[in-house]
C-alpha cells in the first residue's frame, strides 16, 4: 500500500505528528473512495513524486492540515513554489500552499506573476469540509480567504462530521435563549441562582477538590463577572488562578516557568498521561486563545464554537500547575457571555452535565492528550522529578483536531438545557404550588415544609418509611399525606413524575 497526500508527506521527511484520521493511498480502485479509515486513491491520480507535488495533492483531495504543512513547510524550495505559481498563477491550491508557507515560515515569495489578480478567491478552509470562521478576512496577495477558527499562532481544525451537524442544527444556544425568555422573571431569578450555585459546585467535583463556603462564594462571583470584558492578560489568570485554588500552596505568581505533567498515579513514565506545550509556547498559545476568547478577531465564530475551543486550548495548554480545569471552564462561559450568546447575568451551568457525563468529558480530553503524550520522550529521573523531550513538532499544540471536543460541548449544552434547567424550572413550579397548598390546610414550619418537598420530590413524589418515621414527631401524618397528592398532581400537570438528581 502505497501512501500519497499528507501521510506520503509525514512519511518521506519523518514528521512526528498526530496520526491522520483518514491517510490516503493507492489501492486498486476505479474512483476516490473511504474505506476503513483510509482515502483510496487510483493509481492513475498519483501526484508527482516531490512533496510539493503530494502537498498539493493533499490540499485538493484531503483538506487543509496545518500541522503537516507547518513541519513540511521549511522543506519547500521557494524557487519550486515560484516555479509552480508561474505555471498556474490561478491555481486554487497552490496558493493556498504559498499563503500558507509565508505565513507559517515568516518568509516572503518575491516577484510573483501578475496572473495571481485574476484567480478568484479561494477559502483556506473548505466549508464543505470543516467548520469555519464567517467572517473571513481576504489575503490581496494571495486572494485567499482566511476563514480558519483562529489565528496562525492557536486555529485547531473541526471537522463536519453528521452528528455535529445534526447537534449544531438543533442551535442549541438559541433553543437555551427561547427556553429562559418564557420563564416568569421571579421564577428565572431562582433558577439562575440555582445555576451559578451548581456550576461553581459540579466544576470542583470534576477535579474532586472539597468546595469550601469561601472558595464557593469566589468562584459564584467569579462567574458573575463572565459578562464582563476583560483583557486577558497574563497578571489576570494568575489572579484568576489564586482565586479558584483550594490550597495556599497552589497559588501561583505567574504561568508555569517549567515542564509540567498531568499522572495517573502509576510510577515512572507509564503514568505520565500528559504532557502539555513546552513554556516557551506558553505566551502565544495563551495570546490567541485570549483573544478567541474575547472575540476580536474571532467574530464569525459561533458561540458555541469559541467556547469548546477556548475551554479546551486553555486545558491543553495547561498554563499553570492547579486550576486549568476550573478556569477553563470559566473560559467557555466567559466566551459564551462575550459573544452575547446569553444575555447578561445568565449563565449555562455546563459543569453539572459534564459532571454526570465524566467519561464523555474524558474521552474529548483524550481525543487530544492521548496521541499527543506519544510524542514526548519522558525519562523518569528521581522522586517526582522527569526529563522531557518533545519528539513531534510545535504545531501539534496549534493546530489540533478539535472535533471530539466540539461535539462534546454541544451534547452537554442540549443536556443542560433539557435535564437541568427544565428540571429545576419543573421544581420550582411544583414547589411554589404544593407549598401554597399545603400553608392554606396545615400549620408546617416553612424551613421543615422546604425540606419536605424537597425530599419528596427527589423521591418521585413519594416520602420513604424512613422520612416518615424522621419527622412523626413534627409534622401530622395527614400534611406529610397531603404534600405527597400535591406534589404527585402537580408532577402529573407537567407530564411526568420527576426524579430531582
């Protein structure tokens, strides 16, 4: 089996990257065809053998890797690029290529021919392909569109795939806006009280930390503050980070000034699970996530988009030693707030359904970390102390497939939506109209009659023998009769007896 395209490519200069997901090669076949992962390619389609000739050949058929490109582009000649660019000045692809190798070596083609003005423009990224930026800005030179979700220095690639396109065309934000709008004002006031409460609680579960009523009141504030601008700089995420660490000892002063690691708790190398950027990436990877996250160059960016890449950009970049977990959950409802993707003071409380979808989470994450960690050499040294070589090249953290990861999040916003805050909406009405009911036929204290309902209602409705035997003494076997018929009839309005995780 013959390779072509970008696995010739990787294969003939010995880049380390992330496997493709789809290499391409010749098999005996009459048209391009998958089949099993693998692009097969006719042997009457074989490129010339160069590695122009087979970058060219991937850009047409295979799409557009900026990771290939950027660790194959120091290996073009600039006289084999001006020399195709003469042949075909309207060429598609190989100004495609040419715009990308400038971009990605800071060297300039000179004296290129005027034919170039003709070629109709032509998108970095094909939107049949992937999903794009909307607001693309044109390259004069090269007349193409820069559509790419981000900037040369952090523009991960997301792949059209049927489910994502099945989820994003369910607009799950705008069905989050529809769904909030219609909730009486009083009502959505607790409910986004509820929200801000179990988000800052379900995002230190995720990274089993013991939540404390000062670290809570923090992070609720902090969340708070996601509707406001700020300029992400480097002094802010350190006082981010102080903020929502659980420990003295934690707290840092500036972003990582070494080598850190994520451990499965296995001695030596093997449980190295991760290891994120070397620290001289640290400042432009964090720049133009910052500015992902912020919109300004980004505005043709979905919401839901900017989210998942800044959420996830942020965790792999993994600036700090404590806290990337948290702050980059942050980050996804700070990039949800700055887009306007949900009016000010309301908040998705994404973190309670990736909470109960723990190995979903996990997966996205290792979609990443897995084929990453493969091409670092790790040399266990003494105690905790290892020695780390990046085999593979930079742009693997720059450029990555963030497909799973998008996909991730746009399940999690529909599940929050339709789990969580129609649950807690369902709650509350249930409450108010079983508490009304029950203050007009019995004399409940009001802290006692709360946690009744509340424990019924997280039973189906019902009280347990054991409840019932917990509060003989204090409430009159008829109310505790009474608030079961109400709140079980007031399930039944809704259409359903609900369980309240």
């Amino acid at each position: 089996m013959k390779a072509v395209g970008y696995q010739h490519v990787i294969e003939q200069l010995g880049l380390r990257l992330i496997p493709l997901s789809r290499p391409a090669a010749l098999r005996s076949v009459t048209r391009m065809e998958e089949m099993s992962g693998l692009l097969a390619v006719p042997g009457e389609m074989e490129p010339s053998p160069s590695i122009l000739g087979h970058l060219l050949f991937a850009l047409k058929h295979e799409g557009t890797n900026l990771q290939v490109l950027a660790a194959a582009a120091p290996s073009l000649a600039p006289a084999d690029l001006l020399s195709e660019i003469r042949r075909t000045p309207t060429g598609r692809y190989i100004r495609i290529l040419c715009f990308a190798w400038e971009k990605l070596t800071g060297e300039t083609l000179e004296e290129l021919p005027p034919g170039i003005m003709q070629a109709k423009a032509a998108p970095l990224f094909d939107p049949e392909l992937y999903l794009t930026n909307t607001g693309v800005s044109r390259d004069p030179r090269w007349r193409v569109l820069c559509n790419g979700l981000g900037d040369w220095d952090f523009c991960p690639i997301v792949r059209r795939t049927k489910e994502l396109d099945a989820l994003l065309s369910e607009n799950p934000l705008e069905q989050v806006r529809a769904y909030l709008a219609q909730v009486p004002p009083a009502t959505l006031e607790r409910v986004l009280a509820w929200a801000y409460l179990h988000e800052t609680r379900s995002s230190y579960e995720i990274e089993h930390e013991n939540l404390s009523g000062n670290k809570a009141e923090s992070f609720t504030k902090l969340l708070r503050q996601a509707h406001t601008r700020h300029e992400l700089t480097e002094e802010f995420y350190v006082e981010l980070q102080n903020t929502v660490v659980t420990s003295p000892q934690a707290v840092e002063a500036s972003f990582r000034l070494n080598q850190n690691h994520l451990s499965d708790g296995t001695p030596g190398p093997r449980g190295v699970t991760y290891v994120p950027p070397p620290v001289a990436m640290l400042p432009s990877l964090i720049g133009s996530i910052s500015r992902l996250a912020n919109s300004d160059s980004c505005a043709g960016i979905e919401p839901l988009l900017r989210a998942a890449l800044t959420s996830f950009g942020f965790v792999f970049t993994h600036p700090f030693n404590d806290g990337n977990g948290r702050l980059s959950r942050f980050l996804a409802h700070y990039a949800l707030c700055q887009s306007g993707a949900l009016p000010n003071g309301m908040i998705l409380p994404l973190s309670t359904a990736m909470k109960r979808n723990e190995r979903q989470y996990l997966q996205a994450l290792q979609s990443f970390s897995v084929p990453a960690r493969k091409l670092w050499n790790v040399v266990w040294l003494d105690g905790p102390n290892f020695e780390f070589e990046l085999k593979g090249h930079e742009s693997i953290y720059r450029y990555f497939d963030a497909t799973d990861v998008v996909q991730f999040i746009a399940r999690m916003t529909l599940e929050t939506l339709r789990t969580d805050l129609h649950s807690e909406v369902d709650f509350l009405a249930c409450y108010d109209e079983v508490a009304r009911a029950t203050n007009d036929r019995f004399d409940v204290p009001g802290s006692t009659l709360a946690n009744l309902i509340v424990m019924a209602f997280q039973n189906g409705g019902t009280f347990s023998q054991n409840r019932r035997k917990q509060y003989r003494d204090q409430v009159d076997p008829a109310a505790m009769d009474f608030i079961e018929q109400e709140l079980q009839n007031a399930l039944r309005k809704i259409g359903a007896l609900v369980t309240k995780a």
